[in-house]
C-alpha cells in the first residue's frame, strides 16, 4: 500500500508523467485502436487479494488502458464537441480529490459553497445573464435539463406530483425536432410520457419555427392539455442552431409556460459581447444550462445552471431529513436543495483556477482564435471543388461533405462515411458525423484548448489526402 513517504514519491513522478504526456499528446492515435473486448481481455478475472505496488499498477495503466483510450485533449481531435482540460483545470482537479470534500451543504465546506457563488456571479455579466437570477454548478447539462423540467411540472402543478404523484395531469413539452436527446431523456425520467414532449418543425438553419410553437400549444389547449415547458436551444448538437429566445419567450409568457435554454456547447460564446444576440430576449426565459466542461477549458464535469426564480427551485428539491438540520439553514446557499443529487463535489475550485489562470481576456482570445480557425477551414471548404458546405458555418463548427459531380445522393453518404473511417482510422485526427436535411454530414469541431492554426491545417491535408484516395 502506498503510504505517506511513496505517496509523495510518486506524485511528483506523476506530474511528470502528466506534463511529457501532454507534451507528446500528439504521438497518441486520437481516436483509439481498441476493438470490443481488447482491454478486459488483458486484466485478471478478479481483484487482487493482497495489494500491488503502485510501479505495477502503474505498467498496466500504460501498456493497457491508455492505449484504449481516446485522446480528448489531443489539438486534433475535432468530434462531437470538446471535454476541455487545461493545465490550470488539471490543477485545481489534484486539489479537488485531494481534500476529498463532500459539499452538499454550507455547514460542509463553507469555501465550496461561496466560491461556487462566487463564479455564478462572476460569469453573470460577462455572459449577459439578468443580474436578478442565480444559479448553481451541477455535473451534467441532463441533470440541470432534468431540475428545470421538474420545477417547471411542480410549478404548474402547485406542488401536487412531488406530494401526491400524477393524477392524470396532461403536461405538455415542447422542443425543435433538432435539440439535444437529454430533453427526451428528462421528459421521460419525470414521468410525463415521452409522447408528450412535442417536436416542433425547423426552419432552414435548423432553428424551431415559433409560428409552428405556437400552433402546436393552442392545439394541444383545444385537445385538453396543459402546456408546461419549452426547451430552446441556443446551439444544437448537430449543427448550432439557435432557436430564437426573444420571439419564443413572448409565445411562453403569453401561455404561461416555463423556457429552458439549452446553451450546453454554444453558451461559452458568451463569455465574448459579439455574441450576446445569441440569447437576445433571455430576460423572458426562466433558466438557462451551459457547459464549462465542453469549450470552456474545465476538465469534465461542471455545468453551470442559471435560474430565474431560486425559490421555485429549491421549493422542488427541498428536502430536510434530521441528519441533515443545521443552525445556519436560510442564512447560506445549501446546494443540496438545487437538483438531483445530494453529495456534491467541489466542482468550482478547477472552474476558478481556469478563469483565475486565463484571466477573462485570455478565455476570451482564446476562443475568438478558435472560431476564426474555423472560418479559414469553411473557406478551404468553399474553394475546394471537391468538397461543400451542408450549412452556413456557426462559431466553431463546420458541417461540410466530401461531392463529386457523377455521385449520386444516396452514394455521397456512402462515400463520406467511408471518408471519415479513412481519417479516423490514420489516428491523426478523430472528426464525427451529423445528418443535416437527411445528408450524411462530416462536423469539424475547432475547441480543444491547445489547439493552433497548423493542426487545423495538417488535418485539411489529410482530409484531401483521403478523399483523393477514395476519389
Ligand atoms: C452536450 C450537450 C448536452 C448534454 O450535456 P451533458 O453535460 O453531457 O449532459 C445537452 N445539450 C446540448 C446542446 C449539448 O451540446
């Protein structure tokens, strides 16, 4: 068993370990190898009965699990979208486990639950959140996705399904037919049906139509249902689409039906004032979701969780068995009472040494090079004869797809697919696909944190290099 003398030995020959392998991310396959079964084949059937040295089980993490990992933090990866580490997030994680706390209440870490605070106040501003909402740090988008539908059913309810169960209530969802499954997922974990949340049609930059909204909540009033919540994306998953807040909160305030924002991905962007139209009309909303684990270099898992009305909130998740009564309740933000969970980890101490070591201005450059890495790649996009656009690109993601003149529709879609396995199999680069309108549809994603011009290059190298293979 390590003990206090070799804990300390091999820390420092893992952070070590650490910076040489950031240092050669590079030589890593991005996307790994592995084929089903390969690393369970390698590890004994049970549990060792005495324990191991550390050198050991350090070998087999090595030669054994590491290659059957995907290198998320590799500047050439550019699928679904980033789990951003950085140097300062891996810090502030050491520290995280190190004291180990439990913060599901003030009384249990103070500092955890004030630094939490702290950052939602900080990033309020910046972000053009209304000064008057306040918010929490949660693990997932689902899980903030999934408090804000519970508190928008208990809402409508008066409180009846957390006292007494549904009783027939007909609750209503709605949502465009592009955003994200976790909005299916919570529907159905809250007990409404999944065949009552409603997909809305979009219209051609994949954004829902509020005309279609709002004919979808007057007909579903006529047939005896009772409209509950909509969930607005402000950047979908396949291609960034943003759904229009301003004119949807109009058409929710007119019925009395709660808005969600679903910023997971996109919502970074608002640390930069460019992008502040992306929510224009926010005030109108009641809560909001984004990711500080996707583009805004904090190693998973954080999400911040915006709300208008705390109390309806915490009025949702409250609970208050003895073990848990403490003299300073109503004077301190006890976390515990803002969503599922009720143990907490201290998510907010790697999101403070990531804003504290960028500085704002250093996030902001950031991500202002990012996007523009990807105008230049939708530009050698658009010039290339071989190649087109599927949409309009937005902030950092360019959907595009490998044409050729003589190619048919449906064997286009063969060809990408074809195309992609040819680059993610080479491991120096790992892209994913989305279908937009029914096209089989390549997405290059350009966030990792360390990510610069010259990778974004070499991977448009290769891109070409295959599809000149395949041509
Ligand atoms: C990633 C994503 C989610 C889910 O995020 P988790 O934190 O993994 O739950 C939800 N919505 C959108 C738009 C996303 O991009």
């Amino acid at each position: 068993m390590l003990d206090k003398k070799s804990f300390r030995e091999e820390a420092h020959k893992l952070v070590d370990w650490m910076a040489d392998f950031y240092d050669n991310i590079e030589t890593y396959p991005v996307k790994s190898k592995a084929r089903p079964g390969d690393v369970i084949r390698q590890l004994p059937k049970n549990p060792p009965i005495k324990g191991e040295s550390f050198d050991q089980v350090f070998k087999d993490f090595e030669s054994i699990i590491l290659p059957g990992m995907t290198q998320w933090q590799s500047p050439n990866f550019h699928a679904y979208f980033p789990a951003n580490s950085s140097y300062p997030s891996v810090l502030g994680e050491m520290l995280t486990a190190t004291l180990g706390a439990q913060c599901m209440i003030w009384e249990t870490s103070p500092a955890a639950a004030e630094l939490e605070e702290l950052i939602i106040n900080w990033l309020k501003p910046l972000m053009n959140i209304p000064a008057n909402w306040t918010g929490c740090i949660q693990d997932t988008a689902s899980t903030a996705t999934l408090a804000a539908m519970i508190s928008a059913r208990e809402q409508k309810t008066n409180w009846s399904i957390n006292q007494n169960g549904f009783d027939n209530q007909k609750l209503r969802f709605y949502c465009s037919s592009e955003t994200h499954s976790s909005i299916d997922k919570a529907i159905k974990v809250l007990g409404a049906g999944a065949a009552h949340l409603v997909k809305v049609d979009v219209d051609e930059h994949l954004a829902i139509l509020p005309a279609a909204l709002e004919a979808a909540i007057e007909k579903d009033i006529k047939d005896g249902f009772t409209p509950c919540a909509v969930v607005a994306a402000v950047g979908t998953t396949g291609t960034l689409a943003i759904d229009p807040i301003d004119t949807i909160g109009d058409i929710c305030n007119k019925y009395d039906v709660w808005l969600h924002v679903d910023a997971a991905y996109a919502g970074t962007a608002l640390m930069l004032p460019e992008y502040h139209s992306m929510i224009k009309g926010i005030e109108k909303a009641h809560s909001l979701v984004f990711n500080p684990h996707k583009w805004m270099f904090t190693n998973f898992d954080c999400t911040v969780y915006y709300i208008k009305d705390e109390g309806t909130l915490i009025k949702t998740f409250e609970i208050l068995p003895e073990y848990l009564k403490t003299s300073t309740r109503g004077h301190v933000k006890d976390y515990r009472d803002w969503g599922v969970p009720l143990g907490r980890r201290f998510r907010a101490l790697k999101l403070w040494f990531v804003i504290r070591d960028f500085g704002i201005e250093g996030i902001q450059t950031r991500l202002r090079e990012h996007i523009s890495y990807a105008q230049w790649f939708a530009n050698q996009v658009v010039e290339n004869e071989n190649f087109e656009l599927v949409i309009e690109p937005a902030l950092n993601v360019v959907c595009f797809r490998m044409t050729t003149p003589e190619k048919a529709e449906d064997q286009l879609d063969q060809l990408n697919a074809e195309l992609i396995g040819a680059i993610n199999d080479s491991g120096e680069a790992y892209l994913t696909h989305t279908k937009v309108n029914g096209k089989y549809t390549l997405r290059m994603v350009i966030g990792q944190t360390y990510v610069q011009k010259h990778h974004i290059e070499k991977t448009w190298r290769l891109i070409q290099n295959k599809a000149n293979l395949l041509n």
